[in-house]
C-alpha cells in the first residue's frame, strides 16, 4: 500500500537500513559500537512534520545530530514505513520489532535517550519477513519508496 504524506503530517515511522559490511561506527555520546553486516529497523517519530524528517534520514550526508545518523552514513536505507499516529506509538513499534523472530538489540539506549526502551533499533541478520510485509506487527503502517524522499 502506498499513501502520500505531505509536510502537515505528524507521525511515527520505521527506517530500514542495509549495512554491507562490518563497521565500527562512534555514535554521539553511545561511545564506539561494532555493527554486522545485515539488515537494521530504526523506528521514530516526528511530531512536527514527518516528511521532513524522512527526507533527512534519506540522505546520508548531513550533520549528525541523532544516533540514526552516525548509522545512516554507512548504510543504505532500503525501505520506508510510516503512519500518521501519536508518539506514543513510537515504543510500542519498537517493541514489537524487537519480539520478532531473529531480533537482536544491537546497541542499547539507540534511539531511547527519551524513553524507558532498550532500543529502538534492531538487528536482523537476514531479511525478517516483516520487513516485507509491515502489517504483520502494525497494520497502519504505509511504505514509502525511498526515492520519494529525495
């Protein structure tokens, strides 16, 4: 399914990264990690204009201001969801991502500086079938193709 969002929506939204090779990546104040090549879900929200805040994190050059960020330089984002909900929604995406079959928590406090979560990213190290299919763990959930976002 595929919907528009223009720049009045607020919302929470799911980023899908593709990391080709191992890296050791320093991400802000998290300090070094080691990420393995494999597949990376990120989820946030953006209470104040989700397409902007999409068309940042499609691009990999840009001061990195969030943990997102420092990832971002070295993948590739490869697929998009988002709906146009609360932030509220933001830890229970995240958690239900987390329970999925393959799961791991890569980096903890990623993404949770403002929240009680352990993470809001996940590692997968082969394509999870919910990346394919969002609406197994959220059905509101829309796919954006990333090449709208530039």
């Amino acid at each position: 399914m595929y919907t528009r969002i223009d720049h009045t929506v607020r919302g929470v939204y799911l980023l899908w990264l593709w990391l080709p090779d191992p890296q050791t990546i320093q991400v802000g104040a998290l300090g070094s990690h080691h990420f393995s090549v494999g597949y990376y879900a990120y989820v946030g929200s953006a209470q104040n204009g989700l397409l902007h805040r999409l068309r940042r994190h499609g691009k990999q050059t840009k001061p990195l201001r969030w943990h997102i960020d420092y990832l971002r330089v070295h993948a590739e984002l490869t697929t998009v969801h988002a709906a146009p909900v609360g932030p509220e929604w933001e830890c229970r995406l995240a958690a239900a991502l987390r329970r999925q079959p393959n799961a791991t928590v890569p980096v903890p406090g990623f993404g949770s500086s403002d929240c009680r979560c352990v993470s809001h990213l996940v590692y997968f190290k082969e394509v999870p079938s919910v990346m394919c299919r969002p609406q197994l763990i959220w059905p509101e959930l829309i796919v954006l193709p990333p090449n709208d976002l530039q």
